[in-house]
C-alpha cells in the first residue's frame, strides 16, 4: 500500500488516477442522468472532486517541478 501511494505521487500516478477518476465520475454522471438518484449525482460529484484534485496537482507538479503532498 505505501509503494501504491508513493506512485500516486509521481506524475504519471497522478495523471493515471486523474484520467481514471475522471472516467469513473462520467460513468456515474451517465447513470444520474438515466436513472435521476440522488446517490448517483453525489458519486459522480466525489469523483469528479478527485479528479481535479488529481488534475491540479499534476499542473502543480510541473509548475514546481514536484507534487505537493
């Protein structure tokens, strides 16, 4: 687990995380849209969150040079 979260601090593990969450929340966005639960609009929205939390670290990360953690 600790060399899974050291890897999700490298570039590559942020980008992989961000393209997958980012993907996971647009099928839960296609599931709220067809079916209307509440429950699928709030997963979509936590996914989407760790998405772009995902995202702007990466941007951080090549601004700075490293990703914050």
């Amino acid at each position: 687990m600790k060399s899974l979260h050291k890897w999700h601090q490298t570039k590559v593990g942020l980008l992989f995380f961000g393209l997958v969450e980012l993907a996971v929340a647009y099928g839960f966005a296609s599931l709220a849209i067809d079916r209307g639960g509440p429950w699928w609009y709030l997963l979509t929205l936590i996914f989407l969150v760790g998405a772009l939390q995902n995202i702007f670290k990466l941007i951080g990360a090549f601004i700075r040079g490293k990703p914050k953690r």
